[in-house]
C-alpha cells in the first residue's frame, strides 16, 4: 500500500479526506479478504462517510491542493469494493 500521509498534517478536510479513503481502504481490503455480507455492510457504511468527507475536502484545501489524488484513491477504492461484491455474490451461488 502507498503510503500518502505527509509529516505537515493540519487536519484540514482534506486531512480528513484522506484518513477516511484510508479506513475505507482498509474495510475493503477485509472485504475482500472475506467476502460476507458483515464485512460488505461495515465496507459500504465506510465509503458513505468517505465520499460525504471528501465532498467537503475542497472546503478546506488551498488552491485544490490534494483533493484530485483523494478523489483518485477512492474512485480506485470503489472498484475494489465492486470486486468484493462480486466475490462475495460468489460464493452465495
């Protein structure tokens, strides 16, 4: 995993942005490590509050400063949980 936090923090919304794309990265990979309809629930409620927190993320940014790579990691994050679903689907059938 890439490691996008930087030393200068100010907790800014993009701060706070990034820190929930990286928990919602995180119930996605259990996700797919085990695909059930808990770890789906607990990986859906995450991305709820990531995309509202990265919605605000341009509210605290000067000149857009980290908000398109937010936005970049949790299009990609999106895609992954698909795939949990999909697995997930899977092995329902």
């Amino acid at each position: 995993m890439k490691h996008y936090e930087s030393s200068l923090r100010t907790n800014s919304t993009v701060d706070q942005a990034q820190d929930a794309v990286t928990t919602l990265h995180n119930s996605v990979s259990q996700a797919l490590s085990h695909p059930n309809d808990q770890m789906l629930m607990q990986a859906e409620n995450s991305l709820t509050h990531a995309e509202e927190a990265v919605s605000h993320a341009p509210e605290g940014s000067i000149g857009g400063h980290g908000v398109d790579l937010t936005k970049e990691r949790l299009a990609d994050e999106k895609k992954r949980l698909a795939l949990a679903e999909a697995a997930n689907r899977g092995t329902k059938q």
